[in-house]
C-alpha cells in the first residue's frame, strides 16, 4: 500500500465545494473530491478515499489545496499524476503528487493554511467591475483604503479568540485560533489582495476578516476598533461576510517530517 | 444628434463573435454588437445602428474594441455611459465614451490595430494546461523557443501580399497588407503572447500567424522560411489556424483629427 500526498488547484465556481454531498433522492452534487476521487478511482482501479486538508465552501478556489489517498496500485508516480490529469475536467488539475507517511493526515498535520481574498474595489467612483478575471475576485463599491486596511490586518495576528469572526458560536468547542500572518497588499490603484495565515480558521473566518477589513477600508470602522470586536466574541461586531469567490486557498504547510 | 465613439471589452467565450446574427427561423445569436446595442437602444430611447472596428470571431476577446453610434438623446456623456453599463451582462462593459465627428467611421478611419495572441506551452513536457485563465490562454504540447518566434515574427513586418495568412484567397480582393510590428515577448518559463499591429488584417490572419509562429517555435520552420512562406502566396505553405480563444483585440488607433 502506498500513501499519496497530492497538491490540487481548482476555479471553484462551478462546484458545491470541496466536500463531497448527495443529497437524498438526488443526483450528487458535483464537488472537487468527488470529481478528483472519481478519477483517481477510474485510474487506481480501487476504491479509494480522499482526504482534503481544508473543506473549502462553494465557489471558493483553491492554487494550492493538499489531499491524501492511500492505494495498492503500482502505476508510477509520474504516469500517475498524468493519468489523474488525463480525467479531470478543465477547472481542477493536481499540480503534484508525491509518497507520503502511511500516517499522512492533511487535515490533521497541517501547521498552518494561507488563504488570499482579492477585491477589486471603487464601483461608486466609476471603476468598472473586473471583467477577465470576474470569477476570481470581488467587486466593492467602495473605495478602498488600504493602508487603513493593513493596518487593522496587523491587529488580528496572534492568539486570540475569533467568536466574533465565525458565522455560529455553537459555544462547545473552542474559538480560539493563531493567525499568524495578516496582510494587505494593493497591486494597484484599484485592486488589492488580503493574506490571512493561521494555524485554523473558523467557518467563514476568512471572508468575514475580509468583510471587516473592508469597513475599515471604506472608513466606517478603524485600526482601533479590531482588539474591541475581538473583544465581544459576538459576531454582529465584525463586518459582513464577503462572498466566495474573492476567497482562494493559496497553501498549506506541513511540518518537514510530514511533507516528506 | 450626437455621434459618440465606444471602448468596449469583453470576455468572448460566450458570444458568437461582435457581428449581429439573426439565422432565419431561429432565435437570434447571442453576439457583442446585439448585445451592446440592445443596452444602448434601451438607454436612448430609439434605434441605434452600433458600427465596430473589428468584427472578431466567436470566442475572440476585446479589451480595446471600438464603436460608434449616433443618438438624438441629450443624456449627459456620464450618464449615458454608466446607464448603458448598467445594462450590459458581466462579460462585456464600455470603458470609455467620448463624442466624436459626425462622420467617424470606427472601420474607414482605423489606422492600425493590435491584437495579441497568448500561448502556453510544454504540454507533452509535463506543464500543465492554464487553470485560472484557461478561457484567455491557448495550450500548446510543445515546448516553444520564443526567441526564434521573435525572429520570425520580425521578418512578417513590413507591406506584404499575405495571401498564405488567410483562409480562403478569393482572387478579387487585395491580401497585400501592412504590418508595422509584430513581436513575441515570453512571460515566463511556460507563456507567451504575440503581439502584431497592421492597418488591417484578413479573414483569420492574426491566427494563422501565430500557428505559423508556433512551427517556428517548435522547431518544425525556422525564421529564415518566413520571406518563402510569404512569397508562395499559398494558405498550405503557412501554419495551422490557432484557435479563437488565444485571441484579443487589444487596441484600435485612429488619427487623431478623428479621435477627437
């Protein structure tokens, strides 16, 4: 038997997500895992079950997502990943394939993610919306200012309890997170891009960071104002939820052990 | 009256080309000409006859593609060109609107036009298909040398009677045409894009060279067989057609009496 670690990038927008779902009485939804497991089963010849890292949502994309399967299949690793390339449609590919532990968890192991939110941004002031890359980044209104929007960044990293950034406090398990890089770069004079690394993320964390980012951005909140949302482990403190397809899963780091 | 000249960009995979198309007993075709002057009819209030400069093929893309049309409507300029983006689907949009001469001819008056043609490369190499831009971007298998297509291409400028660069030669009409640049600039290890500017193109002239290019790249031509390919006047002597999607219409140039 040989464990797989595989790096996968996708356009999410033509799948549920990552997860895959059949709903009862219903075809099956058409997801990432399990287009990518139905390929890698078809060229395997096996059942096999496919681990992703992160359950990215519904139109969310992914450059660097990382999965794991184990097969007794002897096919080489460069013919492998061909033939798994060979049967996947045009929007997910996997961009490497390599032997890992028979232990290999890519949720588990995972050190820490990077996810990357891009907006375009400047609608009221006459910018068109993206029109090439429409799919992959979200269009604000507003006028951004970035600066501001680094700033409050910087005030999110560390270990902190991120109730106020998640769509349901269950109030059970813990809500406590390490971000522990959060940045805001403008490419130019009406894009920028936001890059959140933690050691886990909250359901719709990240958007929800972006969300609040931009109310700072646009002036209705400051730098200042993030050590007091955090404070409130309330969620109406924090701004929006922006949509799924501004949001991509860039990385995910295992320890050098792991990653083998 | 007021005649004003268009800017328009679009994403050209879900159109059938700019050129309206009405096959009879059928619905009409879903094009960029119908589209944006259904928008702009609607805006002005009346009938409107929207003239391009270039009349791109299903599948091509435009980001500088230029249109006139002339109203009766005293909407202001602003207005008018926030009004008729409002209408537009997402895979279009106007990017700017200026008053022009009552006589501007967006096709008479093009001094010259630029497209560009983007290729990725290395397929049979192992690089992977484009993902995020495969709807810009064609594939190619082979691993092309950019700088002997540089070379190529340098031999195409000048005033040449490019009837092998053209699908079908009629024999009644002139196929001598002027290019006045013509370069091929690698973006990385795996892309490129061939940019050509000419006082005009015939019918899939833009893409034969670039198939033509491709040969070179791959090493099947060399740029010394260019001066052959053009003189034998003989579509089988150049290189395949590449296909639309690689395709953009990039800029139209205009003297600038007329540009105003």
């Amino acid at each position: 038997m040989q464990r797989y670690r595989l790096t996968v990038a996708y356009e999410g927008t033509d799948f549920h997500g990552w997860q895959k779902q059949h709903p009862k009485g219903a075809a099956p939804l058409r997801t990432v895992q399990g287009v990518l497991e139905e390929a890698i089963c078809t060229v395997v010849r096996e059942a096999v079950a496919l681990v992703g890292a992160s359950r990215t949502d519904a139109g969310v994309h992914a450059e660097g997502q990382v999965a794991a399967f184990t097969t007794s299949s002897g096919i080489a690793r460069a013919r492998l990943l061909r033939a798994i390339n060979g049967r996947l449609p045009a929007d997910v590919q996997v961009s490497s394939l390599a032997p890992a532990a028979a232990d290999f968890d890519p949720i588990a192991d995972a050190v820490v993610k990077t996810y990357r939110y891009r907006i375009a941004h400047g609608g009221a002031a006459g910018v068109l919306p993206p029109l090439f890359d429409r799919r992959l980044v979200t269009f604000s209104p507003y006028t951004l200012d970035a600066g501001a929007m680094a700033r409050a960044a910087a005030a999110l990293v560390g270990t902190h309890d991120f109730a106020s950034f998640t769509r349901v406090s269950h109030g059970r398990e813990s809500t406590v997170r390490s971000i522990t890089a959060c940045t805001v770069k403008a490419t130019s004079r009406t894009r920028l891009r936001i890059d959140v690394t933690g050691d886990g993320f909250l359901y719709n964390m990240v958007r929800i960071i972006a969300g609040t980012l931009v109310e700072v951005g646009r002036g209705r909140l400051g730098p200042e104002d993030i050590p007091r949302i955090i404070a409130q482990r309330d969620r109406d403190a924090a701004g929006p939820t922006m949509p799924p397809q501004g949001l991509c899963l860039m990385k995910v780091r295992y320890t050098p052990r792991r990653a083998k």
